[in-house]
C-alpha cells in the first residue's frame, strides 16, 4: 500500500519535471488561449522583394515605429526571396512563400551601430489600455555559414516611458524601462536576454547570469540551439510582476512549439509605470567590442511575426521583494531530486 502509493508519487513527480513534459508541442495561439490574450496582431510584409531603399519607407509606415523611425542599420533591411523555401520550422505548419525580411551584419562589424538593425514597434491597444502580458512569435533562419562567434541580439519585447532606455548599458531602474531579446551565444545556443531589476539574490540563482557584458541577465543560457540553414521558431511570452514589490512576473520561450524555458520569479519593474510596449526588433554581434565581431559578411532572415497581448499581468504568487535569499520553486532540480528519493524509498518500501 506504502509501496504503491511512493510509486505513484515518483510516477507524478517525474511526469512533472520539465525534463520529460519537454516533448509537447504547443502552437503560438495555443500559448495565447492558455493566457488569455485575447488581442492580436501580425507584421504585414510585401508581396514583392524591396531594396533597402524601398524596404526602409514600408517598414516606416506599415508597422508602426516609435518616432517614426529605424533606430539603426535601415540599410542593412531587405525583403528578398525566401532561401528557405522549402522548409518550415520544425513542428510548425506555416508557409508563406512571399518574401522575408533580411538582415545583413557586415564584416568586421558588432554592436548596435555597425551591423544589424534595430527598430521599436509600438503596438498600441485599441481602447489605449498599457499591455502587461505579451506574447510574440516569429521565424528566424541563419545562413548556412553564418559563425556565431560569442553571441548577438536577436527581437524581444521592450517597454516603459524610457524608450530609448534599456539596451546598449542602459540599466533598468524599476521605473524607466525594462527589455527582454532573445540571443544566440556560442554556438547557437540561445536564451533570454534581459534588462530587469535582480532582487531576492537572483544572481546567484544559476539560472541567471547577471551583468556578464553590460547591464543584461541571461536567462537559462543553453536551454534551446538555433540551428543554420533552416527557418527556427520561436515563441516568448512576458508577464509583468504585479504588485510592483512583488517578484512574479514571468518569461517563457517555446523554441519550435516546444516549452524551453519558463521562469516565474522575475521582477521587471517596481512601478506600475513600465509596461510592455511592443516588439524592440534589435539584431547585431555583440557585445560591445571587436572580439564579438562577426569575421565576414553574413545574413539572418525573419518571417510571420505575430503578437499577441493582455492588459493583466502576471497572477501567479511570488516572493515579495527583499535582501533574502530566492525560494526555490518550480519542479527543476528540486522535483528531479524529490523523485530519486521517493524512487528509493518506493523500492525500499516494496521489499518490507
Ligand atoms: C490567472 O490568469 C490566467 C490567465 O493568464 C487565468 O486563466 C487564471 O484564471 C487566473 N487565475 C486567477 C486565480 O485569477
Ligand atoms: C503607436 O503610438 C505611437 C505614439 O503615438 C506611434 O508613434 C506609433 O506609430 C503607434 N503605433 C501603431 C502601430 O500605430
Ligand atoms: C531544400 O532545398 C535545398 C535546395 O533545393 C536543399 O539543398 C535542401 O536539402 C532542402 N531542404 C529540405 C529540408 O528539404
Ligand atoms: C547603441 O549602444 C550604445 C552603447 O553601446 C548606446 O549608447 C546607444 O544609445 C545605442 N543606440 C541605440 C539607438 O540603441
Ligand atoms: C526601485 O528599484 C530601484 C533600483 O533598485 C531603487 O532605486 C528604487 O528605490 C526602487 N523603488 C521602489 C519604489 O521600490
Ligand atoms: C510615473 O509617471 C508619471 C506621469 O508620467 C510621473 O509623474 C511619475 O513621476 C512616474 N513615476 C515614476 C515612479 O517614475
Ligand atoms: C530611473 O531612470 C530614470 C531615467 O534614466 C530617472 O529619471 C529616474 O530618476 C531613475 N529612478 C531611480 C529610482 O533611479
């Protein structure tokens, strides 16, 4: 009787680890319903392939830029033939056979200013209500001798009244502005890159790598791989922390519909004055000198972005904010360990 009901509770709580519930596929809208977001939008792209000089003006009027403007790199913008035609991504079923979005990275070039681009899409609710929950997917393809060197940039979300603030060493300060990119790393190993406040002792939660090269965390580094030569999907939900002192806000990334990594315990903001403006699409080696330099001229490729967004922020219960250590949550290690011991006691059980 002791017996079975140990099996049943390492049954249940091996289930649970992320290690094994991993091989769900969950689509983008399927992410939304399970959050409520209810309000949608996607990027319209052209029909036909547009220079840089014609991408430029179509992106500046049909998708919604704060200040009217592309912030850096416009002319390395161009909607070419898709040289991926003929696959999606994996576990994915979208097509569109029209043209996608390229991005060049010049030789020798890293940071911001030299390579890449970057743009902020404000996306602004139809009865101008802030949004607080925010889901984006997009299609993101990497030549096929595309080098990651130490790492780069790749869209996220950003938000709060700094618009400008919260990239290029430009911290958050709990009023002025948050970000959340994605990034690949050496390798193509991804993960979440984010300007955030780090309360509870986050930093030395090993999940979290705080200020490894400016103001950034990383976030569950490794959790996911970009692959070269082939349309990548990826998908990130932000839920801000709500109340401000309280340290719940969410992130999540499903890398090709597959849950990749989910953290709960984010503090993004400690007023209620920074919500989530829109998509920040930033993309560039680096980094901040010339060791993340991309060794020659190089492309990525994006297609169907597509946002979905809430005005609730996060629910879920968190640790308020202080000077004392994190609680450990979740089902990771904690649950793995938790199933090697009932495992034990289970076997041990059966025999007496
Ligand atoms: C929390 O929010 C989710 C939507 O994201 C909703 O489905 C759920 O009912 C909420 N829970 C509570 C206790 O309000
Ligand atoms: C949202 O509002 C801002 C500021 O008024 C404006 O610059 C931007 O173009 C708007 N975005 C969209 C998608 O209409
Ligand atoms: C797609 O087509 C290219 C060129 O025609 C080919 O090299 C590649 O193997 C194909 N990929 C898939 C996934 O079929
Ligand atoms: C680019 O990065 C630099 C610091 O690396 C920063 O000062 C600047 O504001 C950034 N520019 C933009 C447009 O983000
Ligand atoms: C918000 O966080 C910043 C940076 O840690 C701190 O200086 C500020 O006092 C905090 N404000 C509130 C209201 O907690
Ligand atoms: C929030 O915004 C209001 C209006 O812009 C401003 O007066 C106030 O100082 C801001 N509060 C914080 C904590 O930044
Ligand atoms: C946060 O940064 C903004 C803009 O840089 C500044 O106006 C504000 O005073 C700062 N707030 C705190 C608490 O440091």
């Amino acid at each position: 009787m002791l017996a079975s009901f140990f099996s049943l509770a390492f049954l249940v709580v091996l289930f649970c680890s992320p290690y094994l519930c991993h091989a769900q596929i969950v689509l983008p809208s399927q992410v939304a319903q399970l959050y409520s977001l209810t309000t949608s939008t996607s990027l319209p792209f052209p029909t036909t392939t547009l220079p840089s000089s014609e991408a430029q003006p179509f992106i500046i009027s049909s998708w919604g830029l704060g200040k009217g403007r592309i912030q850096n790199g416009a002319d390395n913008l161009d909607f070419v033939v898709d040289p991926f035609p003929n696959g999606s991504a994996p576990n994915t079923d979208t097509e569109t056979g029209g043209p996608v979005l390229q991005v060049t990275y010049p030789a020798g070039s890293f940071s911001n200013g030299t390579g890449g681009a970057q743009f902020y899409n404000l996306w602004n609710s139809s009865d101008s209500s802030a949004f607080q929950t925010m889901l984006l997917s997009y299609e993101v393809a990497f030549d096929s001798n595309f080098d990651f060197v130490k790492g780069g940039k790749l869209p996220g979300f950003r938000g709060g009244p700094e618009i400008d603030g919260c990239d290029g060493g430009d911290a958050a300060n709990g009023s002025n502005c948050f970000s959340s990119r994605l990034m690949w790393r050496t390798s193509g190993e991804g993960e979440v890159y984010a300007y955030i406040l780090n309360p509870n002792n986050e930093c030395s939660n090993k999940d979290f790598i705080c200020n490894s090269d400016g103001f950034g965390t990383s976030i569950d580094r490794g959790s996911f791989g970009f692959l070269l030569g082939q349309w990548n999907s990826v998908t990130l939900l932000v839920s801000l922390n709500a109340p401000s002192n309280e340290a719940n806000g969410q992130v999540a990334v499903y890398y090709n519909n597959v849950l990749a990594l989910d953290e709960r315990t984010i503090q993004y903001r400690n007023s209620t004055n920074v919500t989530i403006g829109g998509l920040f699409f930033s993309t560039f080696f680096g980094g901040d000198d010339p060791t993340w330099a991309t060794p020659q001229t190089v492309h990525t490729y994006f297609r169907n972005f597509q946002m979905w967004g809430s005005s609730a922020p996060s629910n879920i219960s968190g640790a308020l904010v202080s000077a004392a250590p994190p609680t450990v949550r979740g089902c990771g290690f904690t649950s793995i360990v938790a199933a090697a011991v009932l495992g034990v006691v289970a076997l041990f059980g059966s025999f007496i």
